[in-house]
C-alpha cells in the first residue's frame, strides 16, 4: 500500500490580496532519511508552487492544501491512494476538524450574524476532501531552530523558505 507526507505552506502580501501557495509530496519512506542527508536543492526540484489572486492567510491556506490534494488525486487516478499524512504550520487547517461539528452545526453561517462564513465553499470542500481521502493531519511548528530540526521539520523548512523565495522573486512581500 502506498504511503505519502504532503507539505504546504503559503506566503501572502495582503495589502495585494496575492498569495503563492505551495506543496511537496514525497513517499512517507522519505522521511526516513537522517535531516543531514536532506538537501534543499532536492527539496525545491519536486516543490509544485501557485500564485493565488484576491485572496486571505486563511483562504490561501485552505486553497493550496485543496489544490494539492486535488493534483494528488489526480497523479494517481485510478490507483489505490494508500495512506496520506499532511503537514502543516497552519493554525486553521490544522483546526479545522475539530471545528466541523459545530460548522455543519450551525450551517456554515456565522454565530452572531447568521449570514454564511465568507470561507464556506472552501470548508465544505476540505471536508469533503477528508472524506474521501481519510488523511492525517499533522500540525508541524513552523519557524523552528535549525538545531532542533527532525527529518520532518527540516523538510518543511525548506518548503517555507522556497515558498517565501518564489514571493520575492514575485515581487510579493514574504510574510
């Protein structure tokens, strides 16, 4: 059965409402390998980027798993998907199952004003994802010291400085 860790990260200029939105997916058995032997040169050949208009962190956090999870689906149509772990720094994706009671709850519309949460279509699409997929989420603590870093952690290191690069290089504020 295959085995897969997908890491994402974002990074946003929100005075422009742009955002670059990124994914690496490699086998599980990857991170098997010792931190040292991991170079960001490798990481940044298989890293997929997109840039994302008129949008929020929190939108563009939930868009760029839903894309990666959908190129994931599709990169292997008809295969059986196996297990699938998914990292992430975000506070919101990484909240958002425990969230889903009480936003299938109420609606998806907003306790005080009851008009719809401006992100529903999103959540309901995640929700949606997770259903189908069944994956993991792994909430990993971005920003961390270098000397601290496990396999898991140095992986995504690299992902948020490559992501944060392709923001310059847009001419993007790196956030």
């Amino acid at each position: 059965m295959n085995s897969f860790a997908l890491f994402t990260d974002v990074s946003l200029d929100p005075q422009r409402k742009l955002g670059i939105g990124a994914y690496l997916l490699v086998p599980t058995t990857f991170l098997e390998t010792v931190p040292q032997d991991i170079e960001r040169g490798e990481i940044s050949t298989q890293l997929r980027l997109r840039m994302f208009a008129e949008t929020s962190s929190t939108k563009l956090e939930v868009q760029t798993v839903l894309w990666a999870l959908e190129n994931y689906r599709a990169e292997f149509n008809g295969i059986d998907l196996g297990s699938l772990r998914v990292h992430t720094d975000s506070q919101c994706i990484a909240g958002l199952l425990g969230r889903r009671a009480g936003l299938e709850a109420n609606g998806f519309l907003s306790r005080r004003s009851r008009r719809p949460l401006t992100n529903a279509p999103l959540y309901r699409a995640f929700y949606a994802a997770f259903d189908e997929l069944g994956f993991e989420l792994i909430k990993v603590a971005g920003h961390s010291r270098s000397c601290s870093h496990d396999t898991m952690h140095r992986i995504f290191s690299y992902v948020d400085k490559e992501v944060r690069r392709a923001c310059r290089r847009e001419g993007l504020l790196a956030l």
